[in-house]
C-alpha cells in the first residue's frame, strides 16, 4: 500500500541524520523543534540508526525502492494526492517510528515472534493521537521530507540539463493533484497552444511581436486568470508601448508588468512569459520552485561518495557517467582507504575495459563478490557485446554476494549519433544501479583551471624556450576552454556536439613543447603557421566533420597562437595573456583566479544575442520534454483520438487541391523545357506528393475516429501530434526541412503552394522568387549556373553564383526580372545584423540589434560568373543553411559584403550565416 511504502521512507529517512538535523527544512513547514515534546523528543542520531535497524530485517533492502528514479518520483507525487486520505489513517500513522519512536523498538519482538519468546516485556510507551490540524501538519512534513529525499535521489543520476525540467514537471503536477493549479491552465501553460483564428496583427506590435505570438496570446484570454484582466488582446493594441517596454526588459520575470496585467501572480506571470519572452521562463522557473518547494530543489550540494555509499548495499552497483575533469576514481580510491579496501591489500580491482579484458572482468566480479571486495569496471561503453554477459553476470553474484562487495561501473554519456544512455548500456544495469551523474562546472573559467590543471611547472622546465612556451601553452588552454564552451550556444556555436577532450589538449602540449625545442636546437623562429595546423586541423580538427565549423577552429587559433601573445595581447574583450618572463605555473593559476572577467558572450567572439538564443532554446526544450512525456491526450486536450477531431477538421478545410500537373504539361512546348521550368514541375511534383500523403492520412485518422477503420499507431501518433502542435514525422518525410510549430509550418506549405501555382501559371520566371519556399533552393541556384554558362558558352563546373543585396525588402519596388540573374527573397540573417546602403551603393554586414536574432535580409540579386571573375575583396564567406539547425541544411556559400575596415575572422567567429527560415 502507499501507506506501507510511506513508513519504509519514513524509516530511510530516520537513517540520514543529516535530514533530520536540517532545523530549517522542519520550521519552513510551520513543525518548529520546540514544540516536537508533543509527539515524543526525538532520540539521537545514533540510537535512531540502531532502533531502526532492529525493527525488521527487511531493512535491509530499503535500497531497492530507489533502484528506479522515476518510480522513486512517482512515489513522492503519489504521496502528496494522497494527503487527505492519510488524515483518515490518523491511529496508524502514528505508529510510524518516525512519529513515535518508540514503535521501533515495539516492532521487532513482533517479527521475531515464532522464532523464540522474549522473556521481558517490552514497556509500552505512552502514544500522542494527533488529530486536526496538527495531523496534517504531521503528514505534510512527512510528504516534504520523502518528496525532498525521493527527487535527491533522482536528481544525483540526472544531467544538468534535465534537472530543472524534472523538477518543474513534479511541481506542476504536485500543483495539480492539490488543486491549486487546473489541468487545463497546465496544459496550456505546457503547450502554449495558438488560437487558430486570431484577430489581425496590429500595425504597432508587429514591430516586436510575430504571428504565432499574437495567437498564443488570444489563447490565454481563455484563462480565468486573465479574464479578469480584461480583454488581452485589447490592451496589447491600447497599451502598445507598456507592453513593449515589459517586452524589450532584461529580466522580464521580475519587472513590472504592464498595468492591465500587474495583478498576475507569479504562476500566470509564466504564461506571459512562456509566450513572449521565453528566453526568461528558465530563470522563471527556478524563482517558482524555489518559492514552492524550497531553495534544496535548485540548489545541488556537492557529490558526496560517502553518503552515497551508506545508501548502497552489495546488490546494488554503481554507475557514474563520465565528463571531462571530473574522473570518480580517486573519490572512490579515499572512501576505500577510509575502510580498509584498498589495491595495496588486494580488496580493490580497477579494471580499464578494452579488448581482452572480458573476462578478466567477469573472473574479479565473481572473486570480489565472494570475498567481499571492490570492483571497478571503467569504459564499460567500449564493451557493448559484452554488456549481455555483464548483466548476467550481475544477477548471478547477487546470490552470494558478501555484505561487504560493492561493484562500482564507469562510461562515457552518449554521443550524438548514439541516441539514449539506455541505447547504450542495457536497461537493466542501468536500473540496478545507482546512478551519478557529477559535471565539471561548464562556465569559461572553470575550464580554464581545469584545462591548466593539466599541465605543471615540470613542463615548462622541460622546454628550451620558456617564455614562447608560457605564453603559447596559456593560450592553448584558453582555446581548449572557448571551444568547449562555445557547444551550450548551440548550432551557432558548433552545428554538432564534438568529444573535444583533455588528452586532445595534453597531446597539444607535448607537441608545442618538441617544436620549441626544435626550433630552439635550431635557431629558428617559433612555427606559429605550424602549431596552428597540427592543433587545429590534425588534433582538435581531427573530431570535426563540418566545415563551417572547422573554420570556425581555425580561426580561434588564427587569433590566439600569434606572435603577440609574447607582448600581451588580448585572447578576449578584458582578458590578457600575462607578461611570460615574470610568471611561472603558480602564478598563471593565481592569474586565472584573480584577473578572470566575468562570462559574457563577447568573450567567444558571439553576439549577445547569442546567448538570448541559447536561453529560449532552453526554455523551448524544458517545455517539449515536459509534454511530449505527458502525451497528447488528458485534461484540456479532448482524451483520445477524438480531442484532435476539431484541430484536425480546420486543417482539412484549408488544404488546397493538388496542382493538375496534366495541365500544365499539357501547356508546354519542347522549348519551353529550361532549366528554370524543370526546377518549377520538380517543385511542383513534391508539392503534390506531400499535399496527397496529407489529405489521406486525415482521412485515415478522420475514419479510425468515427469508427469506420481500425485506429493504427499511425492514426494515434497524427492525433496526438495535433493536439500537441507538432508536425507529424511521415508528413516531415515527405516535406522540406523546417523546426515550425505545426500551426506556423501549415501557414507556411500555403505560401509555398501559391507560389507553385503562381510559377506553373505560365512559363516565365517570376520576378523573385521566395527561395525559403523551395523544396530544393540548391536546385534553383544550379539552374541559375546553367542558364548563365549555356548563355555565355562556359563549362557549368567553373561557374559559381554571385550575390548583390538591394536596399530594399519590399517587392513593390522591383519592377521585373534583373538584367542578369534572377531575384530572390526570404533570407534572413544570423549572428550579425545588416545596414541598407545609400543610394545605388549596396549595404554591409553588422552588428546585430539587441533581440533581433533573425534580420529579414533585402531582396538578393544572384547571378552566375566565372571563377575567374569572382572577387571576394571585402567580402564575408557566408553560409546559406535551411534552418537554424544548420549542419545538413547547407545550401550555398553567398558572398555577403563587409565594411572596408572590417574583418572576416570576427563574423567568422560570430557564427554569422544566412537562413531561408526564421524558425
């Protein structure tokens, strides 16, 4: 029963002293130590453990409740629904040792009875009824202690990047089940859902609100919260400018709102948040919880071996995810010393997986079990066809393991293309196992430390040339901390997640310090142009399969391993390389510590917008998790199949017919047939395969609802995305790629059918074309270098595409085809903003606006040339992707102009690119 289950917590938690010494914890749910005489003092921490050990020998495997951390999470919100049932059981709760302690000492001669009679009789002691409000008091301070313990667990074995959103799943549905919040406002506080009929954008607000936006926010005048305030969208359009100044704030979650709204509690807040500035909902969120369940829940303490290993028991391993810096041997080697186990005395194995070591694994494991020993098997990821016989090999120990045996497990987290940890390692190691999850710090200057850490004063001493290998060596590791850093901006830091690693950087090191010597036996000059290809195309480059990113490497070393580095040049905005002659390892260090600016973007070459991407990326990601977890049916979503009928019928009414491409063929002359046409009949062909594939699979769902068919996964999987507002993933096959809510990506396949209707209407190029709105823009482009080398009589291989921006967005202003070429429109800039030129002169790339991340870009004029005649003087290579994913959505590299002053290396550093989509 939950009961039972709440009295073997209960009984957990009175062996953790350290909860019950936190004065704090019991006065913030109103039970203050002073009055606790009521209930019976509570003896020491010591009797307790001992008193709690002789209720049961079932004791023993309390550790098997937290075997799961998501059965342990379940457990905790299950106990708080619960809360008003618990009153009902007052008699029996009171008989839980932990609110009588005395009933521990009762409980043992009880389970011992039919074994052999006690010959003394236990004195019963007296026991307090608890009644009203003091019972459930009682109560609520044993749901906060289990709730509080249960998520410790969990969150010990969770990623940084998943704790806040665990966390704000249990408190949403904590919030729930005690009334305090409704399933509806929670689901719309999730999803975020836009009304599919809006009243028009406002002039005004479109300066800084989007579509989508506008009919999240019609959505939340449903809400009952907002009803009150009166008509949302009325006092967006009357108080335009109060909602802006709320908008454009750096830390909207604590400034004032405006006034139709300053009566929002810090919940419904969220909702405005969630909507227009989730760049913030993370900070957000972290207040909410903090001010609910308390500061514990946000704030971590340090990993703590020793505890971790009181929670242990000889049938449950452990299992730590390694990260770069942090390495759980040495805490495992000093709690073994603590005890008695060592290598020294043979009671410690540590075992580094790789071929040939099977089984001598297997053999140690067994050896260890027998004779209460310790095991570590590190790398176990490298063994993936051994891991079957691993996990047998567990289970089978667990028949005679020693009390004294522990298994300790080691393996690297996933990489990209490797999906799930539970891809990786069997299901059933993992949930035998107690997980820890121990990041390093990933801020710039922790990495620093750590990356210096790496080296000592023995390395210098070693190299002939000490004051180039000072410098170079510090400015190695400020690389190595800037690229590892640079991954949490996501694809406009790198497009791909990259296993940089310590040894890429020692190996660097030890490279630096041979030339050096070598140079020095020589009498040369230090090989700048030498150690930046060894460190940036062999080592570091080694791991890196894009290009544009591989550019990006570069040019970190191109402005960091320089001759200046000797004269103090800086390697960031605030940041100094320190004087070499004068400092020596320990003084670095303390340089670091002391001199270290605090993190800004501006230090990895980005744009504060950067991290404003970065930020909403998060709050995005939180949010998805959350609801892709609780799935598309529920409160507020109709249950079922049949909540996506309405959705579903809207769409239906809007999809257009199939382009007759009979008819337009049937138009066509054989010299109609350029290069131009063909991309329009392509465009047109999958245009209808997708818009077929559409209508018949809501037809297929349409008929599974009414009864009519078998409901497939298939049909359920188009439901659920519906309810959720998610494009289904067969749709997405057959589609182009985009990162588009279902309601914005449907918006969108409308523009893109006008324009092949529009195109296919006669056989002239149309005087721009949307290129976002392409199947495949690279095909067009390509036409476009066939048209110009058939026209010209030049090999097509030796053609490349030229780009001239006008100073203009609006098609209006173009009266028809350019003179050469053809116009495009749709590209919108990243990583850096544009300046209109004047008069006939084209515009320049720069510095982007504070929260303008995706700058419509002007109406381009893309012509073919030769090779030859292609000029990039002052000239930014510029990436074309899709979307902002970038990556595989590459399409073309556009010749993007720059001020005469200006320089390649800070756009290139900046993440600048162009995208056909703002997502």
């Amino acid at each position: 029963t939950v009961l039972g289950e709440l009295e073997a917590l209960a009984n957990k938690v009175c062996s953790q002293p350290q909860l019950l010494q936190k004065r704090e914890l019991w006065k913030r749910h109103g039970l203050f130590f002073e009055n606790l005489h009521k209930y019976k003092a509570l003896p020491s921490s010591a009797d307790l453990v001992d008193k709690a050990k002789a209720a049961s020998s079932t004791l023993k495997s309390l550790p098997k409740i937290f075997s799961d951390a998501l059965k342990g999470v379940k457990l905790a919100l299950a106990v708080a629904k619960e809360l008003d049932a618990w009153a009902a059981f007052a008699g029996s709760i009171v008989n839980n040792p932990i609110l009588n302690p005395g009933r521990a000492a009762e409980m043992a001669p009880a389970q011992a009875k039919g074994e052999e009679e006690e010959e003394e009789e236990e004195e019963e002691e007296e026991i307090i009824e608890l009644e009203g409000k003091e019972l459930k008091q009682r109560v609520q301070l044993l749901v906060d202690i289990v709730t509080v313990f249960v998520f410790s667990y969990t969150r010990r074995g969770l990623l940084d990047s998943d704790k806040l959103t665990v966390v704000s799943m249990m408190l949403l549905k904590i919030l729930v089940r005690s009334g305090k919040v409704s399933p509806e406002e929670q689901m719309i506080l999730i999803r975020a859902p836009p009304d599919p009929a809006p009243p028009p954008l406002p002039d005004l607000a479109k300066t800084w609100l989007n579509e989508t936006q506008w009919a999240q926010m019609r959505t939340l005048e449903g809400v009952e919260a907002f009803k009150k305030c009166g008509k949302l969208l009325e006092s967006m359009e009357q108080d335009s400018l109060g909602w802006k100044r709320w908008f454009t704030e750096e830390k909207a979650e604590i400034a004032d709102l405006p006034r139709s709204v300053r009566d929002l509690g810090p919940f419904h807040r969220m909702f405005l948040l969630r909507v227009l500035r989730p760049d913030r909902i993370g900070a957000a969120l972290s207040q909410f919880i903090t001010d609910n369940l308390g500061p514990e829940y946000i704030e971590q303490p340090p990993f703590d071996m020793e505890a971790s290993y009181q929670e242990s028991t000889c049938i449950t391993p452990f299992f730590f995810v390694l990260f770069p810096g942090v390495d759980p041997t040495p805490t495992i080697e000093a709690l073994g010393r603590k005890l008695g186990i060592t290598e020294a005395n043979g009671r410690l194995v540590n075992i580094s997986m790789g071929q040939g070591q099977e089984q001598v694994a297997l053999n140690a494991l067994t050896k260890s079990a027998k004779e209460g020993g310790w095991v570590m098997l590190q790398n176990i990821h490298l063994m993936q066809a051994w891991l079957k016989q691993l996990e047998r090999a567990l289970e089978v120990v667990e028949e005679f393991s020693h009390e004294e045996f522990r298994c300790f497990l080691t393996s690297e987290p996933p990489g990209l293309m490797q999906g799930r940890l539970w891809d990786l390692i069997p299901e059933p190691i993992l949930q035998r196992c107690i997980k820890v999850s121990d990041e390093a710090p990933t801020d710039l200057k922790s990495n620093l430390k750590r990356a210096y850490s790496k080296f000592s004063q023995d390395n210098i001493d070693n190299c002939l040339k000490p004051k180039e290998f000072k410098a170079t060596l510090f400015a190695l590791c400020f690389f190595h901390a800037l690229i590892s850093g640079r991954i949490k901006f996501g694809a406009q830091g790198w497009s791909k997640k990259y296993p940089f690693n310590d040894g890429d950087l020692t190996i660097c090191g030890q490279v630096l310090r041979n030339y050096l010597n070598n140079a020095e036996n020589l009498g040369t000059d230090v090989p700048w142009p030498d150690l930046r290809y060894i460190f940036g195309e062999i080592m570091y480059g080694g791991h890196i399969t894009d290009p544009w990113d591989r550019r990006v490497n570069n040019t970190y070393l191109l402005v960091l391993v320089t001759p200046e580095l000797l004269v103090g040049a800086n390697l960031c905005p605030g940041f100094k390389s320190p004087d070499s002659t004068k400092l020596e390892y320990v003084h670095y260090v303390k340089y670091i510590e002391e001199r270290f600016p605090p993190e800004i973007p501006q230090m990895f070459g980005l744009h504060p917008n950067a991290e404003i991407g970065f930020l909403t990326n998060q709050g995005v990601a939180i949010f998805k998790t959350v609801s892709e977890i609780s799935g598309g049916g529920g409160s507020g979503g109709g249950g079922g199949i049949e909540g996506a009928s309405s959705i579903m019928a809207s769409y239906q009414s809007q999809l257009p017919e199939n382009l007759d491409m009979i008819e337009i063929r049937g138009r066509l002359r054989d010299e109609d047939y350029t290069p131009f046409v063909i991309v329009s009949l392509q465009e047109s062909d999958r245009m209808n395969g997708l818009l077929s594939h559409m209508r018949s699979s809501m037809i297929e769902l349409e008929l599974g609802i009414s009864g009519a068919l078998n409901v497939t996964d298939k049909m359920e999987d188009l439901a659920v995305d519906f309810q959720l507002n998610k494009v289904n993933g067969l749709w997405a096959e057959k589609a182009y790629a985009s990162l588009k809510l279902l309601n914005a990506w449907f918006a969108d396949l409308l523009l893109r059918v006008d324009q092949c209707v529009q195109w296919t209407a006669s056989t002239a190029l149309l005087k721009s074309i949307w290129i976002s709105g392409l199947f495949n823009s690279m095909s067009f482009l390509t036409s476009n270098m066939q048209v110009a080398a058939r026209g010209n009589s030049l090999p097509l291989d030796y053609m490349t595409n030229r780009c001239q921006f006008y100073n203009t967005t609006n098609l209006d202003d173009i009266s028809g085809l350019p003179p050469q070429g053809v116009h495009v429109h749709g590209l919108f800039m990243e990583g850096a903003g544009w300046e209109l030129g004047k008069g006939e002169e084209e515009g320049y790339i720069t510095e982007s606006k504070m929260k303008d991340l995706h700058p419509e870009m002007p109406i381009c004029n893309i012509y073919a040339v030769h090779i030859d005649i292609m000029s990039w003087e002052s000239m930014y290579h510029c990436p074309v992707f899709s979307t902002s994913l970038r990556g595989a959505t590459f399409i073309f590299q556009a010749n993007v102009r720059m001020d005469p002053d200006d320089i390649e290396t800070r756009w290139i550093l900046a993440g600048a690119a162009m995208l056909t989509q703002d997502d």
